[in-house]
C-alpha cells in the first residue's frame, strides 16, 4: 500500500515449504488471472522460470478477492456460530 517492496525471500516455494513446480504453478495462475502484475513467466519443456518478483504488485482484482474471500469467511463462521446456538439451522 505504502509503495513499501515485497521481501521476496519470503514468497519462495521453500519458505512456504511447497514443491517448486505447484509453485510455480501458483504464481502463473495468479498472473494469468490478473490477480498480481509485475513479473514474467516463462514456460520451458524442462520446466517454468519465474524472474522479476522483486517488482510483484497486487492489482485491484487481487485486492478485490482478498476483500471477498475474507468477507466470505467471516459469513461462514457467522453463520456456524448461529448453527451452535440454534439447534437445526
């Protein structure tokens, strides 16, 4: 928000502890979906290189589904907490 750069040590597939090609996977498909900007994808038969994180910036569509993911989860525990205290909803 703050123009404040991504530490992108912290957005690779060994600190979130995953396989690197379903990260790399992850990364493309945020991209592809226009969720995120500022990087390149490159596909190969030996597989995907990524370049450019350090530039990585949320597009409002990717701001936008934070907002409604969040929004959905918070329904969702409202909603099992009225099932806890009303009995058959």
């Amino acid at each position: 928000r703050a123009g404040e750069r991504i530490n992108v040590t912290k957005l690779t597939a060994e600190a979130l502890r995953i396989p690197q090609a379903y990260w790399a996977e992850i990364m493309c498909n945020l991209l592809d979906e226009g969720y995120v900007k500022g990087y390149s994808v490159r596909r190969y038969l030996s597989g995907t290189t990524i370049t450019g994180l350090e530039d990585i910036q949320i597009t409002p569509k990717g701001i936008e589904y934070l907002k409604e993911n969040n929004m959905m989860r918070k329904v969702l525990t409202y909603l099992k907490e009225i099932g806890e205290l009303v009995p058959g909803i």
